[in-house]
C-alpha cells in the first residue's frame, strides 16, 4: 500500500444504483480536484463506479468473510494516515470506528453518514440485538454524525444520549447531473415504481396495488424499474396476477431516472422504512407527484400537503385514483412540489460539504 497521505477514505460496500451510491460520487466530483480520497469499497462493483473522477483511488479488499473487513480497513488507514474517514450506512459506519481504533491512527477524524431508518434496521438485521449494541458503542466515538431528518436524529438519540452533541442535520440532495428543466414532459406513464427490489422498498405490495388499480381500470400504464434479491418473487407475482405486458412494464435498472420520472404522473413509494430517499428528490425535480407511505422520516416534507401519504393499500389505491382523475390538482401539487425541491438543493450539498471540508482543511 501507497505511504502517500491520504486527505478523505470514504468506507461503504459498493457503487451500485442508489440514493447513498449517488451521494458519494457526488462527493468525489465535488472534492477530488482539490484533495486526495481514497474509495475503500467492500466490494468493486456497481454502475456508478465509472463515473468516479480517475484522481480517486479504489481500493478494496479480497475477503472471504465481510467480519474480516474491518482488519483490512484498519491496515489501510495504518499506511494512509487520513485526516478524515467518512463511513456510510452501519456496517461501514462500525467497520470504519473498529479500524480507527486497531490502526491506532487517533489524529485520523471519522464522520458517520446514517442514511438509513436507524431504529428499523437494526430491527431487519439477522442479529439485532447485537447490532444494535455495536451502533451504541462505536457511533459515539466518531467525531461526528449525519443524519437527514429530525426523526433520524431523534431515533439515534434514542439509542444512545451521548450522540446528540455530535449530530448534524444534512438534508438529502439531487444528484449533480440529474436535469430539472421547468418543461413538463408528456405524462405517458400513470402510476411508477423506481428502485431496488428488495424487503425494505416492499415492492411485492407495489404490485398488489397495481393490480387492483388495472383490474377497475385497464387502461392504465404502469412501470416498474429496479433490481435486487426479490426479482424471482416479483416476476412470480406478476405472472401469478397475469398482469399484462400493455398495462404493466418491468424494467431494468438505470442510472436515467429522469428519463422515467419525467414520463411518469405519480411515482409510488411503499417502503416499510427510508431514512429519505433519493427519488422523491428526483421525482419531483422531474414533475412527477410522489405518494408515499405515511413514515416519520418523510412526513415533515408532506406537511402541507398530507394527502400524498398513505397508511394502507386501500388509502393508496383511493389516492392515486383521486390524482388520475383530477389532472389539474396533480399539476398544481407537483408544481408545489418542484419548486421546493430545485430551490433547496444547492443549500443541501453545501452543508455536507462545508461539513467535509471543516475536517480536511485544519
């Protein structure tokens, strides 16, 4: 490994489609022309790899077990010497407080990006007991921690009071390339689900949904795009509902969101759990009209607008046939809803950023 010093690690699995994927290379593309970053990825993969600026070094491990991770990020801090490690998401998050302490590098400062639904993750984890006493104890010994909303907040201080000193409120962000031009396509897709195929996203129930929705109304268009573990289920579902290649689509991820958000008139979001995701920022930057499940994390965004949230199937099923029926009351809220989005986002990149730099610069 390079002696050469490293200003920024940045710790997280890999560069696959999504919300923290995209918040990191957006990071690299803001910052690598005036410091060095190191990209320690568990695993090399995903779409967004190629568009990491080359200044960025990736480096990452050959390991059988993900338990030994840690061992091997405490080697690369040892012979990098970062002034800042910023570590994404929980495994990374403890991995990256675990290494710092093996490899002795106590100068080296440690930012937490906690992305996720904190409390309900750990819940969905094979051991959950175990990590959350992990979160307890390492969280508080970073420098400091990112979160995207109050209710993030609130749930990290839940688990341990010593965190609340050290959190800091970064709103979420649109992708520096992502377009938001004040054009309103030609809404050829109705209803639009957009993301990975897996138990948080529930996308099982996006499919209930849509059934139900065709079978009062076949002539609705109907688009699904993501990849993930439950594709098998999700293609059994479909078949089993014989839902129909005219009215419903299923379709490979992208790194074109905008392609299918600025088609899209409603945009469905069934999570069981998000700390905020991306595609309502994309949805709405395209003037497409989120609904979406009535959670903690994304109710103060819909404050003034509460009928864009859902408790249950039938609610959803209610609401998206409402918006259809009144195109001018979808307009009007998705016109709300894309100045609010576009106006803010310059601000919410720069917090993070300023956030970064304050550590890089001393």
């Amino acid at each position: 490994m390079s002696k050469r010093r490293s200003s920024l690690i940045i710790v997280y699995n890999s560069l696959d489609l999504g919300g923290i994927e995209t918040k990191i290379l957006n990071i690299c593309q803001s910052l690598s022309s005036q410091y060095s970053i190191i990209l320690a990825l568990k695993n090399p993969t995903g779409q967004l790899l190629k568009k990491i600026p080359p200044s960025v070094i990736i480096k990452h491990p050959s390991l059988s077990s993900p338990v030994l991770f840690p061992f091997w990020l405490a080697k690369l801090f040892f012979f990098t010497k970062p002034k800042l490690i910023l570590g994404f998401s929980n495994f990374c998050a403890i991995s990256s407080v675990i290494a710092r302490i093996i490899s002795l590098q106590k100068k080296s400062r440690l930012i937490i990006s906690e992305d996720s639904s904190i409390i309900e993750q750990i819940q969905s984890d094979s051991y959950p007991q175990i990590r959350k006493r992990l979160v307890q104890i390492t969280y508080p010994l970073a420098n400091q921690i990112v979160v995207l909303t109050a209710v993030g907040k609130n749930k990290l201080i839940s688990l341990n009071p010593q965190l609340a000193s050290k959190i800091n409120l970064c709103p979420n962000w649109l992708p520096l390339d992502f377009p938001h031009p004040s054009r309103i396509y030609t809404k050829t897709i109705d209803l639009l689900f957009l993301g990975r195929f897996d138990q948080a996203k529930n996308p099982l129930e996006f499919i209930d949904i849509s059934h139900q929705l065709i079978s009062t109304n076949p002539n609705l268009k109907i688009a699904m795009i993501g990849h993930g573990p439950m594709l098998p289920q999700i293609k059994k579902l479909i078949s089993r509902y014989k839902l129909s290649p005219q009215n419903f689509s299923l379709l490979s991820s992208t790194n074109l969101n905008y392609h299918f958000f600025q088609k899209a008139k409603i945009f469905l979001l069934p999570s069981i759990r998000e700390g905020f995701p991306l595609t309502i920022l994309e949805a709405t930057a395209s003037h497409c009209l989120p609904l979406c499940r009535s959670l903690p994390e994304l109710q103060i965004f819909f404050s003034q607008h509460h009928q864009l949230l859902f408790s249950n199937q039938a609610q959803a099923i209610t609401k998206i046939n409402y918006l259809l029926k009144n195109p001018l009351v979808t307009a009007k809220l998705s016109n709300f809803y894309f100045q609010k989005t576009t106006q803010s986002q310059a601000k919410n990149l720069n917090l993070t950023l300023k956030l970064i730099q304050r550590y890089l610069t001393v």
